[in-house]
C-alpha cells in the first residue's frame, strides 16, 4: 500500500521552527515527559493507540469488580492536550525510519527531530500463544473486563446448576503467576466470592469457592525480599487461596490446566484461568532493533546507553518497559514498574530541553521507592528499600502510594471514595456483566476511518478519496 507523508501544522505559526519532539506512548513514562515538555519551547506530539491513559495496577480491581473502568483510566486530550504546544494523535506506529527520521502510523510517514518511545510491554505466555483465549492475560481494560465477564458469568450458571460437581467447578478459578498481579488478583478474587456467596447467591456454598495459585517459582512475590513473600503467602491461604508453587504448567485446555514439576503431573478443573506469569516489552523494540542495530535482551527490551538513547542514535530514547537500562550502581536492569517509568520520562524531556539550550544534565539516578503489593482489605506487604511493613500499615502505605502516582485528580478522589465504600460496606460497585465473549482477542485499536460511500448518487463516482488520505 502506497504511504503518504504526514506534514501537519503547527498549533501556532511561532512552532514551526521549533524542535519536533514524537512521543510514542501514553503510559507513565510518556505522560511524564509531555507534562516536562508542555509550555516549553518545543513542539510535542504524542501518538498512541488508545486515547487514554490507563492505570495498570489497578487492573486486578477492576477484575475483580472494586472500581469501574472509568476509574482507572483517563483521557490523554485531557490530561495533556491542553499546553498549546502538545498535540496528540491517535494510531499504532507500526514502523521506525531511524535514518530518515520517521515513524509511519495510519499507513503514513511522520518526521521527527527527537524520538521518544514509551509503548510499555504487553504479556507473553512463552511460545504458547494458542493459551491466550482459555487464559486472558491482565495489561488492558478488555482483559479485565472479560476476566471479570467470566467469573461472574460461572457464578450465575452455578446458582441454577443442580449437579454439586458442575458448581464446585464454576466455583472455581486458577490464577498462572504468583508475582505482585497474581497474588493480588487472586485476593481480591477470593474475597469477591466468598461476599457475593455468602449475600447474594442463594444456592451456593462457599466452601465451594476456589482461587489456586499457580507458578513454578517456590515462594509468591520472588522478586520481594523472603519474609513478605512468606507473610503474603499465610494471608491468601488464610483467606482460602490454594497455593501450587513448584508447579510448570505443561497445557491449558478448556476448563483444564495441566501441571508438571517436582511433585509430578496434576491437572486441575476450572471454569475462570487467568494468566499473570509472563511479560515481553512492546514489539518496537525488536523492530527498532532490526532497523538500527541496537541490542535487546530476552525480554525483548532495548539495551539503552546511560541517556536511554540507542547506540548510534542519540535523537532515539527507549523509557519504561521498553528500556533494559543497567546503568545502575549493581549493573541490575531497573524493573518494569511506575516509578521508573516515571522517573525515566521525566529525567529523558528535561535532558532533551537541556541539549537544545547547550546545557548538560546530571547523570540519571533512580530513587528506589520500594515496592509492595496488596493482599487482601486492609492487608498489604510493602519494601520500602529494606523496611518491611505488613497488614494495615502496609496497606496505607500501598494506598497512598498509588493515590500518588494516579495521574488525574478526578480518578485520585473517585477511587479513593470507593476504597472506603468497599471497606466499610464490602460491597463492590463495579459488578455488571458487560461485553461480548472472548472479548480480549484481536482488540482494536488505533485509528478507525470512517466509510464514504463513492457512489453517492448524483455525484461523478470520483469521491475525495485522493483528498481523504491526503489529509488523513
């Protein structure tokens, strides 16, 4: 197909000279970045494939039916689009010209002084792509929504299912991936069934409810220090979690995933399987790999020089889960989390601002704010840089600190009101059965051009088609 060039205006006259800064991705690193660069002297457009910014760790609530989708995700023209020199675009970039300086999007050609890519990461399930439709994955709002569509359609055929077995079934649900996603989802799951059993649903036992959780690591939270991992570990089982660490899963099928590993083959029976064990960086960085030479590691990442630039390209900037930046005082990657994504997008727009004006930067620095995750109401584990809290202090400390990073004041003060609903009431607000099955496959995304039927009658059959993708 052929591919037009994309030569837009300036919002103002007085832009044109000014350096022309792409921004690809909306997420923390790049919304970061457009608020350094708003009013600054530098024209900004960012190109993303959804027109929002989406609050990843939150995912599991709206699963789990806490918050709506609303709550946990924000316009990117509202957030960003009103500094006069910030201008978004909706598209996938599917390409990357580093020689001529383009990206291509919309089967059109864009040119770029500065190149900022932040499209984050997506899930991997290791080679087994056929598993994605038995086990939806938890990166965008459709796969939340269809986990959250999922159980609580087994709930509702469970209360008119007279066969004890067939409900224990329903009942049931596996979880793949014993990291901070998995043992929050897997907590919030639990408790989600264990409350609308025991209020709302008249035929079934809770006894029957089931959340087990699965990875081949030997501990939940590997990548927290022990003793969290232990605590959050007594929590869940508490709460009814059935833990099976140690365990590989070998197949998925529907309804059935089959295990292997040291205590030898098992297979369990589900009705809901969700996947949270697997993450690859975003496919630019093997395309972009291919088309400058730079090095990736396994998980696909960008090795980036101490400037998050590629090797050879100073003008490019690889931030957030698209990064392996080991530019650290142990030479360990930086992890693929909100704070520094945040951090990366910041320090990258001031360093680029620095350049254009001959200045220097200081050398990037991460300040380690720890990590934590949420277990269950009012429990969480949190490290924070070798402080270990647990319970309620943890769970403040979990709150305020994603209170803090959630970029809109509106979503902030919404989730905070619902958190105390949740907690004073138990009741979830976000509980309806929306969607169409399977409704996380083949997603669309991007730019959807609106048809124009060339046959108007009355015309001369040769519509503006020319003058459509010109202008497109």
């Amino acid at each position: 197909m052929e591919r037009f060039f994309l030569e837009l205006e300036p919002p103002a006259e007085a832009m044109r000279q000014w350096p022309h800064v792409v921004i690809v991705g909306g997420g923390f690193a790049g919304l970061k970045a457009c608020h350094a660069f708003a009013r600054q002297s530098v024209r900004v457009t960012l190109i993303d494939k959804r027109n929002f910014n989406l609050f990843q760790p939150l995912l599991y609530q709206v699963a789990s039916g806490l918050v709506s989708e609303a709550d946990v995700a924000s316009p990117l023209r509202q957030m960003v689009g009103h500094a006069p020199n910030v201008q978004i675009l909706l598209g996938e970039v599917t390409d990357i010209d580093p020689e001529a300086r383009e990206v291509v999007f919309n089967n059109q050609r864009y040119g770029y002084d500065q190149l900022i890519l932040a499209s984050g990461s997506g899930s991997t399930y290791f080679g087994r792509e056929e598993w994605r439709p038995l086990a939806p994955p938890m990166k965008i709002l459709e796969h939340a929504d269809e986990i959250r569509r999922r159980l609580l359609m087994a709930l509702e055929e469970a209360e008119q299912t007279p066969d004890p077995q067939r409900r224990r079934f329903l009942q049931t649900v596996v979880v793949v991936g014993a990291g901070p996603a998995g043992c929050e989802l897997a907590g919030s799951l639990i408790e989600l069934m264990h409350r609308a059993v025991q209020h709302e649903f008249k035929q079934l036992s809770q006894h029957d409810c089931s959340v087990i959780l699965v990875d081949v690591v030997d501990r939940v939270l590997p990548t927290m220090a022990e003793p969290l991992g232990a605590a959050a570990a007594r929590y869940l089982e508490a709460a009814g979690v059935e833990l099976r660490l140690g365990a590989k899963v070998e197949a998925i099928a529907p309804g059935r995933v089959r295990l292997g590993g040291a205590t030898g083959e098992q297979e369990l029976e589900a009705a809901t399987i969700c996947w949270t064990a697997g993450v690859r960086a975003s496919r630019l960085g093997r395309l972009l790999a291919e088309r400058s030479g730079c090095p990736v590691d396994r998980g696909g990442r960008l090795v980036v020089e101490p400037d998050f630039s590629i090797p050879g390209h100073p003008e490019i900037r690889a931030v957030g889960d698209l990064c392996a930046y080991a530019h650290t005082p142990d030479a360990r990657p930086l992890p693929g989390m909100a704070g520094p994504a945040v951090q990366m997008g910041g320090w990258v727009a001031r360093d680029i601002l620095a350049r254009l004006q001959g200045n220097t930067s200081t050398p990037f620095r991460w300040l380690d704010l720890g990590s934590m995750a949420v277990i269950g109401p009012w429990y969480a584990v949190a490290d924070l840089r070798g402080w270990h809290v647990t319970g309620l202090p943890g769970w403040i400390f979990w709150a305020l600190a994603h209170l803090a990073f959630i970029p809109d004041t509106e979503n902030r003060i919404a989730l905070f009101s619902k958190w105390m609903w949740q907690i004073a009431t138990r009741q979830r607000t976000a509980l309806l059965i929306t969607g169409r099955p399977d409704q996380h496959i083949g997603v669309d995304v991007g730019l959807y051009r609106a048809p124009r039927d060339e046959e108007w009658p009355g015309g001369d059959g040769q519509d503006d088609a020319s003058q459509i993708q010109a202008v497109a």
